[in-house]
C-alpha cells in the first residue's frame, strides 16, 4: 500500500486514543459519556497539533482477554469512532485488544474507519493473556466478505509477548516479517520494543525494512522528541502514544504541547 494514499504523507504520525474502561472491562466506572468526552478531546488534540491518523484502542480494559471480547465494548467502540470521524477529518484506525481482529475489523467497516492495528495476525506468540495464534487466513475471508477497504497494520513480534520457539533475533525478525506480508496479507507491519513505552532496536528497524520490500514499515512504540529522527532512519512512519502523554505518562491525557513537539521533531527527519 502507499502511505501517501491513506495518510497525504509518505512519512504519517498516528496519534493513540487510549479508551477510559470500556463496559464489561474490571475497571469499568459505568459512565460511557466520560469515555467520550476523553476520546473527544484527546482527538482533538492530536488532530490539531498535526498527527496525520489516529487510531483508537481500549488500552485501559486491561487484563484483557486473548479471544473476543465482550459485545459491549464492541458497541462501545463503535459509538466511539462514529462521534471522532464526525469530528476529525484524519484517518481513523481501530485496534481491540488484546487480538479481536474480527471485531477491529467489524468496527471499521461499519463506521468508515481507513484501518485497524492486529497484534497477532501470523504466527504464535507467548502472552500475559497465555498463547495467541494469529488467524490471518479468517480475518482476510472476513474483510473480502465485508467488502471493506480497511488497511491491515498488523505488528511483527508483538510487544508483550515472546514468539514460541527458538530462533535467532535478526532471523526471527527477517521471517516474521515476510510471513506477515505474503502469507498473512498484511497492508503494512509495525515492529515495537519489548513494552509499552520501549522503542524498537535499531537492528529489529533495519531488519524488518530490508525484509518488509515496498511494505510500509512503522514504529509501534517508544518514539520521543529524542529519539525519532533516529527511529525514522529506517521506518516509513510512526504510531505514539505514551510521549504525547502529559508528563510522558501513559494514564494521563493527551498534552497537545508534547503534540506540537513531538511534531517539529520528526519535521527534520522527513
């Protein structure tokens, strides 16, 4: 696929929503106007400080489940996404954690969302939710179904987890990654560090780049003012989240200043 296409940019910055819990989710605090209301003005603020997509998760229904999740947060999510494409004219992806595809998918299709984010669509990885087999041959069938033009990003040894079996790091990459693309489908791989807030090796970059050809390869996470010029040596975009935070801290809001910075930074690696 062509970046240029979906996001007017060779190079997009997509902006997260971190969703407040969602019902049916542990922490669940029975207001879905709060979750709105939060989702709005995180939205706002990345889409006026300059980010080129958006893609909206329920990061805080964590522990998550490793199947399908609750039909509720699936209403959730929609209600969601409708009220931010009314709002923000970026790009919108969805992503349901911990590896809903269908759903993600089910979502986007209905609401008009450009593309969803799967954790797990090739191969099988060791979780904190126990072991997730990706299942690209159903979520392909499914969107062929749907007659859905929504963008697969899907992410190459996953954060959070840890591939079953052995193999050596820059090999593992190397394969994941041409799996992920020819035998999984996928629109364009995300390659992270190993959590929430870690960047990716420069080897893990520059492995999957050479590997992925003309698919797009973006950040999945750890990008800062500091380190992007770098990152995007060897990436074609980037998705963050936690540096936009206020203080750079994952809980809170999204800081439009950290926005605005974080865009003049990747300005001078364009």
């Amino acid at each position: 696929m062509e970046l240029n296409a979906l996001f007017k940019t060779s190079t997009p910055v997509i902006g997260v929503v971190h969703l407040l819990p969602l019902p049916s989710s542990a922490r669940w605090q029975g207001s879905l106007p709060a979750v709105m209301d939060r989702a709005v003005q995180e939205s706002v603020a990345l889409a006026s400080g300059g980010v080129n997509g958006i893609i909206v998760e329920n990061f805080f229904d964590a522990p998550f489940t490793k199947g399908a999740v609750d039909p509720a947060v699936v209403s959730a999510m929609t209600v969601v996404v409708t009220r931010l494409r009314q709002l923000v004219a970026v790009p919108i992806g969805v992503n349901v954690l911990r590896n809903d595809a269908h759903s993600g998918l089910a979502i986007a299709a209905c609401t008009g969302a450009e593309f969803i984010r799967v954790n797990v669509l090739t191969g099988v990885m060791a979780t904190d939710q126990g072991v997730i087999e990706g299942d690209a041959h159903r979520l392909m069938r499914y969107r062929k179904e749907l007659e859905a033009d929504v963008k697969v990003f899907a992410d190459v040894l996953v954060k959070h987890a840890a591939p079953v079996g052995s193999m050596a790091p820059e090999i593992a990459m190397a394969n994941a990654v041409a799996d992920t693309i020819h035998r999984g489908l996928a629109d364009a791989v995300i390659v992270s560090g190993g959590a929430t807030g870690h960047p990716p090796t420069s080897q893990d970059l520059a492995s999957a780049k050479a590997a992925a050809g003309k698919t797009p390869v973006l950040v999945g996470s750890g990008a800062n003012v500091d380190n992007i010029p770098k990152l995007m040596q060897s990436a074609d975009g980037v998705i963050v989240s936690s540096s936009l935070k206020r203080w750079g801290q994952i809980e809170q809001p999204v800081d439009p200043n950290r926005v605005g910075q974080f865009m003049d930074a990747i300005a001078t690696s364009r």
